[in-house]
C-alpha cells in the first residue's frame, strides 16, 4: 500500500474465502491473530497499527472475492487474464522510443473526445503507408481502453480478410468484445438481437486498423446509423483511402510527416539506440539519410537499422545506392498503396511521378485526360489515397513515393529503355535518339538539355514511337535560350511527330516550321518558347483540342497560320515576338481567356473590335507602335498598355464594368484620362506612374470602392483633384510629381482613404505634414524621402501599425520626435541637417515583439548625445525583445538580429568587452558562459568607404562566428549587423545610389539559440570563439572590395533575472507609466550593486575590460516616455573611447 501511495503503484486485492468486512475491520477469523497480536506479533509489536491501516485500506480498493466452495481454477484465470490487460497498457518507455507520438496522440484523442459520454463517436486516422497511423491508433488505444467495458484492436483487416476471409474478423471482434472464446454467429450487421443487446449494453473501444474496402467496416461495425452501440462507444478506423471515411466517421486525422528533429531522432535511436548522434563524423551522413525519408518514420527505422553498428565506409556505400536506386524494403511497402489502384490510377500516378510532380492541378489534368479518362477526377482519387497531395493548386508527392514510381517504370524494361513507357533519364534518351530505338511503348519523354552535348540526329527517330502523347525538350539551368543551347541537329529537318502527341513543349525549337505531315488532333498543348518558328504550318490543321500556346521569345514568327480551327484555344502567349506585325486570326478564337503580346515592338494595329467574350487578360505593354486604343470585350478583367503610344483613354472605358487592373506605365504621349473614370466600380490597380504627359487626374466625387493601389509617380499632374472618395484605397504613390505647391499634405485629399496602409511621397516638394496626420491609423510603410521637412509632426507616433520609414535626403530636417513602437525600419541616410533625435526614440512596450533596423548613414551633424541616445534605445529594446525571444524560442521561432543601428562614426562603444583593430578577431570564453540566461551577441563593427557607390540599393555588414570547444565540437552560423534594403515606392525611374565616403559605425543584437542548444551538454568546456567580420552587396551576397572593416568589437547577451531587473515593475502598456519624470542620478555604491547583479546587464560580466578598466553599468529612467538602459565609466557619462 505504500508502493501505491508513494510510486502510484497498481494494487489487486485477493480475498480468498474471506469476507471484505472481515479484512477492514480485523474481525472473525481473520481478526484473530490480532487480539493476541502481543503473543504472535511479539517483537513488531510497533508495526501492528500500520498494518491495520493497510488492511483498511486494501479492503476499500475494488479487487477479486472468492466466497467458500468456488472453484479456484477458474478464479485464478480470471486474475491472470485481467494481470495482463493492465501489464499491456502503454508504457512511459514505449513513448519515449517513439519521437513525435505525443502530440500526435493529444491530436488524435481531442478528435475522439473521450469525455463527451453521450455520444458514440468514429474517427478515421488517414496517411500514406509507413507513416506511422497503426502505431498512433495503437498508442491511443493502449492508453485508453482499459476505462471501456469492451474493447478489442483488430490489426491488418486487409491482410486478415485475404488469408482468413471476413466472416473469421467478425468472429474474433465479437468473441472479444464479448468476452467470449467461440461465437457461431456473425458480426453486428447479422447479430441476433441477444447478442445486439449485449453490445448495446457495453461501453466499446473498436480499433480496425488497415481497412481497404467499404465492405470491411459494413461487415465489421455494421451499418452507422443502426443503434448498435452504446453512447460512450469510440471506433477508430485506419486506412490510406479517404473516400471510405466520408460517410463513416465524425471526424478524420491526417497523420503528418515527422519534423526535422523528429526524424533526426528516430533514425539515431534505430542506427545508435540513442537519440543523439553518437560520433561526430557520422552527424553530416545522419542528417542525409534524414533528408531522404523525409519525415517518413518506417523509411527512418528501416535505414536506421540497416546501418546500425557499421562502419562509415558502409554508409557511404548505402547512401551512392540509394542516389541511384531506393530501398527495396522501404519499397515493399510502399508499393501495397500502388498495387490496390486500377490501370487508370496506375497510369496517371507513374505520370505525374515521372513527369507532372509541382505542375498546377488544371494542366496535368488537362493534359492527362483523354476520352475515356477525367483525369481530375482519378487525381483526387489518388489524394484520398494519400498518394498525390494538393499544394497551392499544385500536385505534390512524397519523395518516397516519387521515387518508388520512377523505379516502377524503370523496371518495366531494365535492359531496353526504348521499351519503357516513361523516359526521363538523359543517358537513356540520348541513347535512345542516337540509335533509334525508341518504340511503340514509349508514352512520355521528357528530357533536360542543360547538360546534354551537341548531337546530329536523324529525321525520323520519333518514327516508330506511335504512342508517344508527351514530349518535353527543356534546360532547367536557364529559361532563356539562346544559339548555344541549340544541343539537337536536325539537318533532313524532322520528318514527323506521332498523331498521338498530347503535349509538346521544345524549348528552343531549331526548325522554322512543324513537320508538315503531323496530324495535332490530339494536341492540347503546345510550348516552343525561344524557337526559330516563321510559322507553325503553311496550311490550316485539325487543332480543335488545343487549349495553350507558347510561343513566345520566338523572334522570327510572322503569322499565326495554322490556329484558325484553334476554336477552344484559352491561352496565347507571344511575348516578345519582335517581327509579329499584325494578329487578325485572334478574333476566331471564341475561348481565348488571355492573350500576351507584350514587346511585340512591331504590333501597330490590333483587329478593329477584339470582342472574345471569354477575354479575360490582354497584354500589350512594350508594344511601342501601338497608338490606338483598342476596343475589346466588356468582360475584360486585366488590361496592360504600358509603353504603348496610346494618347487617350476613350470615355467608352467605363464599359468594362469588369475591369480590376488598368496599367499605363510610361505611356509617354498619354495625355488625358476620361472625366467620368470613378464610373470604373471593379477598378482595384490603376498604374500611370511616368506617364509624363500626363497633367490632369480627374476628380473621383464617387466612392471607387474597389480600388486599392492608385500610383501616379512621375507625371506632370501640377494640381492634385479636389476629392478623392477611395474607400478602399490601400497603396498611394504620388512620388516625383510636378505639383507647384504641395506645401501642406493637406492638399491632397485623404478624408475618404481612411485604410491606406503605404504612401509614397518621395520628391514631392512637401515641406510639413498636417498635425492630423495621424488619421492614417493603418499606415505601414510612409516614404517622404527628398522633401524639405524641417519637423516629424508629433502626432506620428499614434501610427501604430508603422513598420517602415523612410527619410533619406531629407536635407532640412534638423530633428525627430518620439516614433511608434511598430517602427522596423527607418532610413534617414543623408539627412545632413539632422541633429538630434528623442529620447526615448520609440515608445517602448514590455511586450515587445518588433525587431528594429535604424539607419543614420551621412547624417554627419548628429551630436554626441544623439549618439548615445540612438544606441541606448537600441539597447533597451533588444534587452526587452530578450525576455520574449526566451519564450518564444520552446516554439521554434528565431529572432535575427533583435535591433540594428548605423550612423557615421569610427569608434566602438567602450563597454564592448572584446574589441580588435581589423576585420576579425579571437577569444576565449570562460567555462560557464553558456548557461541558461544566455541569448545571444551584441556585435559591432567599424567600416571604412572608399568613394562608395551603391548600386543594388542593398547592403549587410555580416559576421561569420564560430564557437569550438576544448573536445573538438563546433559549431558555426552567421549574424547580420544590419544595413539597408531596396528603394521604397514604385518610382518608374531609378532611384539615386547612395553614396558613402566616410567611416560608419554598425550595432547590432543577435541571438543564437542554435549556438546555446550545441553547447548545452558542454556547458562546463572551455571555448574559443571567432569572429570574421565582411560587407556584402545583400543580393547576391558577394563581397564589396570598395567598403573595409576596420574595427570590430563582441559581448555576450543574456536575459535578465526577475528579481534584479530594474524594469521589471513595468506593465503592458507604454513604459512611461513606469518611469519617473526626470533622470534619476546613480551614486557611484548603486552602480556597483547593478554590476553584481549578474542577469540586469546585456554583456557577460567579466572582471577586466581593455587598459584594465571596470565596466560600471547605469539605468536612467528619463522623460516620461520610456527609459534607456546605459553603460558608462564611473568618473565620466561617454559611451566611447
């Protein structure tokens, strides 16, 4: 009784032709020995109450009762048989050995609701083969049944039905349920009603596990909506087909692929019955074979097992193989799922594995079906059977399965790939177009040029290939084409393509026509971008199937003959078909819904009326002949005229009640546009950015409640419209206009665009913003970048959604007050009058989230406190992001860097502990620095420019770090020192590159979690850390020769404690409710009880810094709107040296 109080221990009571009374109260016979307990007892005489106690106890707990003359056989049978059910249930040490169940289990158990008593409830559990859904079920029912009256897990119905039929399952379930070893009678659909009664009269937990058919679970749990069971009944059904379920269950689980880390230690515990790595040279192969199962739990236990207590000679012998050819175990099973799929289902699966994998839903299944097949519908045939899934509208699948497909066809013709019916091999292909031995079997071809070397090849090879339906010729290095990737000669031209071809794509066609003698009948797609085509045919042809063509790029085509049968063609795509002079034969093409004749430099006339009611999207930008207006369909929906010659936009525009997007993009000789445009209700983009010409907007006295991105940079409007009723209006740019006098924001009209949540006002001749500013309250993104602005409006920091700000060259302003706390990004570059900034810079709040990236580059007048101010804010804000990263870290999120500032200068912050004249430095850490309040650096570099030129708009100062320590462990990543990113608006001109001559100073706060979980198990090692510090362009990340570091300087980060952390007292809302109203003054005794505080400090607390120098460390609440963490010396306030 002790084991049960103390270990939660299970206890069964026997009484053996006893009475339970007798037992609780010591009476009768039992009680005997304890009225002589001094006779019998002599010497433990002290344990007598104890026992007593225990026995009163016992006899409380349910147990086993044998009364005088009852056969004891079946008595101790019956112990026996209920020993081992409670001995069966889940073990801690099976959850342990299984990585991810847990939650997986807590999903599948909150979907079964076994508190819900009123109800009886079925759940399927779905995945793909070896996805661990028998496992999942099993853990669930081991931990749960023992709280039914009945319960039974019947495992592999469909290998059971196959050797003993389903009459025998029937049979088992119910000599279970029942708890009875021999039943004559079937199972709950053909029970009589006794035996419906005694299932009604029970509480049951029914696991069928690996159904494959309705008739299973009909024959099995009989008809749902008969009242065969009990309320409080749970049945959970396994399957990989997901039709069986809709009409069956309540709800279904899908089981998911394991994580990265759960895979990682899956596959240790199997290959090191460990769920760690146990050498170091097998980490990079372990994280391999981890990427190819991808998260598939009995691929991992397989591979895992295979490769236990080998050597790595072996695992790199197994990991070439699999590269060439996949597991033959793994593929057993896989292919179960394949195997139980009609011929359609099969055909379309090894298609889309061979040939289709990340194609949209819409194309394979257009390009799949045929007369006899939807293939759509045998698509989600195959996501119910967890063999295909849909990913943003395309088909995926797991890799596994991929594979197993790939070796399916393969294996159709080992020998002979000219006999197989897919090829995708380019050893295979080329071999087989070399020699012509390609033959009636071939189905698909699809072959990647990018490696390919340059061949002649013979007219005929498609010859004999008759059942050919898809032929693809692509380079996947590059979708441009150009001479040299011409790999294919044809000098006879090709002397046909079978009649059979579905989908041809020929990337770089080299011939100027089609063969003459095709037959495209079944033709319903046709791609040869890049090709040399003048013309597809010279006469017409049976193109009645086709539904897309490609030919865009294809810079010799004159004429469109041959798509005049095109009747049920959709899309059109001839970009940049420069010798393309006119299109009449598009107005037969009835389904056309988009037609792309961007570039078309010599398209000057479209067809008078281009009225195709299914026309949905009409590009012409780049057509710079084009003069005329064109008049096309009501239902238009897109419409881009960027850089044509269009003058005018008719009135009868307002006819397309239709149309959502309106681009006129440097429509240079655009003039006018129509009075009554605010008539366009569907209107949600309009571009005229650069229409230079372009000097009147009409006013919008009606709400165009649609429109939500209105871009007018560059053009010569030179007085704003009186009303602008936008409601909906999300997007302004008005950046580079001719307005004479835009002094005052308060000219453009912004009462009815009360949602804008990015403006562009760059260049706009604005000297002040309206102290009503702040009625923007959804503003994300403001740019007043080369205005004359003197002052920030106060009010500016009400924006609460303010993300990004920029300010460069604003050259007349001189301060900056309080920001929101939103605030990420601001770029104040070039603002060379600027002086001071507030203090604090941004309202504060404990719960802070925001990571923040300031840039104060040739803002050459901020003075020192400005400086320390900007530094300090930056400081106190990663201390606070600090506290919520901890947290936010057990759920795998990553905060990199917390907050970033960069302003000229070229010294570091004194109270950088490790600081080096150059690019790179080393230290050596002491043995505790990684305990749990660690959380990161705080990093900082000097760079020197050299006449710097910025030409991406991007720039990062990185730093390589590299933590190694005394037992050879290391462990590497990268932290990112901030910079600044591409030019804000959607100016049609190029943005003017920033320029730097002079040395900058960059700070930032990263944390590194991944740093902390390496050297978790080695906190007491002693470690080296070093640190390289580069510049690079922020795109392709490549090193800038014109920028240098020369200084550089590092600090530990840690969180602060709860108890000794000075904001601790500060609430949810804004920090100034915390602090007081004027700086509160340190003595010098007070600063050092901060310094021994160990977990108030950002910077790890070492005894020494640089000439022997104590760090002292002071917290000043100023103002009333914030307070600023600071480091200083005692004898002086200076951050620097």
């Amino acid at each position: 009784m002790e084991c049960k109080k103390t270990f939660n221990q299970v206890v069964l009571p026997v009484f053996y032709k006893v009475p339970t009374s007798d037992v609780k109260h010591q009476t009768g016979k039992f009680g005997a020995p304890f009225e002589r307990s001094e006779e019998i007892f002599q010497g433990f005489e002290h344990k007598v109450p104890a026992w007593k106690e225990a026995l009163r106890a016992a006899s409380e707990i349910a147990g086993y009762v044998l009364p005088e003359r009852s056969p004891e056989c079946e008595f101790v049978d019956r112990i026996a048989k209920d020993t081992f059910k409670l001995l069966n249930k889940l073990s801690p040490s099976e959850i342990r050995g299984l990585p991810g169940i847990e939650s997986r289990m807590m999903e599948l158990q909150k979907l079964m609701r076994f508190e819900e008593t009123s109800c009886v409830r079925i759940v399927g559990v779905l995945g793909m083969a070896g996805i661990g859904k028998t496992t999942v079920a099993d853990c669930v029912y081991k931990r749960n049944y023992s709280h039914f009256d009945g319960y039974c897990f019947l495992a592999n119905v469909q290998n059971e039905s196959k050797l003993h039929g389903v009459d025998h399952l029937q049979r088992k379930l119910l000599c279970k349920l029942l708890d009875e070893e021999n039943l004559d009678v079937g199972a709950p659909e053909g029970a009589h009603e006794a035996l419906k009664d005694r299932l009604r009269n029970k509480k049951l937990f029914i696991v069928l596990d690996g159904v494959t058919t309705e008739n299973q679970i009909r024959l099995l749990i009989g008809g749902v909506g008969q009242q065969l069971y009990r309320v409080g009944t749970r049945i959970v059904i396994t399957t990989r087909d997901k039709k069986l379920l809709e009409s069956v269950v309540n709800e279904t689980y899908v089981v998911p692929r394991l994580s990265g880390r759960e895979s990682l230690e899956l596959f240790c515990l199997s290959a090191f019955s460990s769920n760690l790595c146990t050498t170091a040279e097998l980490m990079d192969l372990s994280n391999k074979f981890v990427d190819y199962s991808y998260g598939h739990p009995l691929a991992l236990k397989l591979l895992g097992s295979d490769l236990c207590q080998r050597d790595k000679v072996y695992w790199v012998k197994k990991l070439e193989k699999l590269q060439r050819r996949p597991d033959g175990k793994i593929q057993e099973v896989l292919k179960m799922s394949y195997e139980e799929l009609c011929l359609e289902e099969k055909s379309v699966f090894l298609d889309v594995a061979c040939f289709f994998r990340s194609e949209t839903f819409d194309f394979a299944s257009r390009i799949l079906s045929t007369s006899l097949v939807d293939a759509s519908q045998v698509i989600n045939d195959l996501v119910d059977k967890c063999l295909v899934t849909i990913s943003d509208n395309r088909l995926e699948m797991h890799d596994l399965l991929l594979k197993m497909g790939k070796e399916i066809g393969y294996e159709s013709s080992i020998k002979d790939a000219g006999s197989r019916g897919r090829l995708w091999d380019q050893e295979d292909i080329c071999r087989v177009l070399k020699y012509k031995t390609g033959t009636a079997e071939i189905r698909g071809l699809f072959l990647d040029m990018s490696n390919v070397e340059s061949m002649k090849l013979s007219g005929d090879i498609f010859t004999r290939m008759s059942s050919l339906k898809f032929l693809k010729l692509y380079n996947s290095h590059c979708s441009k084409w150009c001479e040299s990737d011409c790999r294919f000669r044809f000098p006879n031209g090709i002397d046909c393509f079978p009649d059979e071809l579905v989908y041809l794509h020929w990337q770089g066609y080299p011939l100027e026509h089609l063969p003459l003698n095709f037959n495209p009948k079944k033709l319903v797609d046709l791609n040869l971008r890049y090709s040399n085509i003048t013309q597809l045919w010279e006469d017409e042809k049976n193109t009645g199937e086709l539904r897309s063509v490609d030919l865009s790029y294809s810079k010799e085509l004159l004429n469109l003959a041959g798509l005049l049968e095109a009747r049920k063609l959709e899309r059109l795509n001839l970009e940049c078909c420069t010798s393309l002079a006119k299109c009449s034969s598009i107005q037969q093409m009835d389904s056309l819904v988009s037609l792309n004749l961007r570039d078309c430099i010599n398209l000057k006339s479209l067809p008078k009326r281009i009225n195709l009611k299914s026309l949905k999207i009409l590009i012409l930008s780049g057509c710079s002949k084009l003069k005329k207006f064109p008049t096309i369909s009501e239902n238009i929906e897109s419409l881009y005229l960027d850089g044509t010659a269009v003058k005018r936009v008719p009135e009868s525009i307002v006819s397309l009640r239709n149309l959502s997007v309106l681009s006129l993009k440097k429509c240079y000789r655009l003039v006018r546009l129509p009075d009554n445009f605010c008539k366009l209700k569907s209107l949600k983009e309009l571009i005229l950015s650069g229409c230079s010409r372009l000097e009147r907007f009409p006013d919008i006295d009606q709400d165009m409640g649609s429109l939500e991105i209105l871009l007018m940079d560059d053009t010569a409007i030179k007085q704003t419209p009186r009303t602008m009723c936008m409601s909906n209006l999300k997007l302004f740019s008005f950046g580079g206009s001719k307005v004479l006098d835009l002094t005052c924001l308060e000219l453009l009209p912004f009462s009815g665009c009360s949602r804008l949540t990015d403006m562009y006002l760059t260049d706009c001749n604005l000297y002040k913003l309206p102290d009503n500013f702040s009625c923007l309250s959804l503003l994300q993104s403001l740019c007043l970048s080369r205005n004359n602005i003197k002052n920030l409006p106060g009010s500016i920091k009400k924006l609460h959604h303010l993300k990004s700000l920029y300010l460069k060259h604003c050259q007349k302003l001189i301060s900056l007050p309080v920001l929101p706390s939103s605030l990420q990004y601001l770029d104040a570059h070039g603002c060379i009058s600027l002086e001071t900034v507030a203090k604090p810079m941004t309202l504060l709040v404990v719960s802070e989230k925001t990571q923040s990236t300031f840039v104060f580059t040739d803002c050459f007048k901020l003075n020192r406190d400005a400086q320390e101010n900007i530094v300090a804010h930056t400081q106190l804000k990663s201390q606070i992001l600090v506290n919520g990263s901890l947290q936010r870290n057990d759920k795998g999120l990553v905060m990199e860097p917390l907050s970033g500032v960069s302003f000229p200068g070229n010294d570091l912050p004194l109270w950088f502990r490790h600081q080096r004249i150059g690019s790179s430095m080393e230290t050596h850490l002491p043995p505790h620095w990684c305990d749990d309040k660690f959380v990161g650096l705080s990093l900082c570099a000097v760079v020197a420019f050299k006449d710097y030129k910025d030409k991406t708009s991007r720039f990062r100062v990185i730093c390589k770090c590299k933590f190694r320590n005394e037992d050879g462990d290391c462990i590497g990543f990268t932290c990112n020192l901030g910079g600044w990113k591409e030019q804000c608006g959607s100016s049609s001109q190029e943005e003017e590159p920033r320029r730097l001559s002079s040395d900058h100073v960059f700070i930032s706060y990263n944390n590194c979690f991944h740093a902390k979980k390496s050297h978790d198990l080695n906190r007491c090692c002693n470690t080296t850390a070093s640190f390289k510090f580069f510049v690079t362009d922020g795109v392709s990340k490549r090193k800038l020769d014109c920028c240098e570091v020369v200084k550089c300087g590092m600090s530990l980060l840690y969180a602060p404690d709860e108890n000794d952390y000075r904001l601790q007292g500060l609430q949810e809302s804004n920090l100034e409710k915390a602090v007081s109203e004027k700086e509160t003054d340190l003595n010098e005794t007070a600063m050092e009880e901060v310094v021994v505080s160990k977990r108030a400090r950002l910077c790890l607390q070492e005894e020494e810094l640089l000439n022997g120098k104590r760090i002292k460390e002071e917290i000043s609440y100023v103002d009333h709107e914030c307070s600023v963490l600071r480091y200083m010396e005692p004898a002086k306030s200076n951050l620097w040296k």
